[in-house]
C-alpha cells in the first residue's frame, strides 16, 4: 500500500513565509546592525481607543548600505547574535532621494 513513498514526498511543501515588518531606521553607529522601529496601531481592550505601539528591533546591515531616517522592509532570520534576528529585505525610501537638488 506504501510502495516505498511517504505522503511529504508526493505534496508539495508551502513555502516557508517569513515574518515581514515595516519601519524607519533611528540609529546606524554599529558595525553591520541597524536599529529598527517598527510601529503598529492596537486597540486598547477596555477603553476601544486606538493606540500606537512601537518596538525596536536591532536588523543586519551587512555592508552598512542604509542610513538613519530610510524608511525599509525587515524580515525575521536565524539568530544572528544575542538579540539580532531580522535581517534587511529592501529599502523602501530614503529622505535624501526625495530631495532634488536645486540647479
């Protein structure tokens, strides 16, 4: 009934979704790590209110390419160090590319 082949085998796995987050970068003054806020809107349970909640995060920069102030995408990775888990998926938008210079 099994002829030699197990049922993971035949399905085709879901590929693994990653844990993706938007925020602004607040500080740049390590080697390859960035820290990250990312802020969310939550709803306070008893009062209904909306509030704004925010966490840091410290993401991998590998090759310091982002700069305080960009905007970026992180995405959740092995741990990388004691307290880094995320890692820099894309950057979304800059501060100094919105400005033009002045001719």
């Amino acid at each position: 009934m099994n002829n030699g082949q197990t049922k993971s085998s035949t399905s085709n796995p879901k590929p693994r979704t990653s844990n993706l987050m938007q925020g602004v970068v607040v500080k740049s003054a390590m080697k390859d790590t960035v820290t990250v806020v990312v802020s969310r809107y939550v709803k306070h349970p008893k009062y209904k209110k909306y509030q704004q909640k925010s966490k840091k995060y410290l993401v991998h920069n590998p090759g310091n390419t982002v700069q305080v102030g960009d905007t970026v995408e992180i995405r959740q990775t092995r741990p990388i160090s004691k307290n880094k888990h995320f890692v820099i998926s894309s950057r979304i938008s800059s501060p100094a590319s919105s400005l033009e210079p002045n001719a």
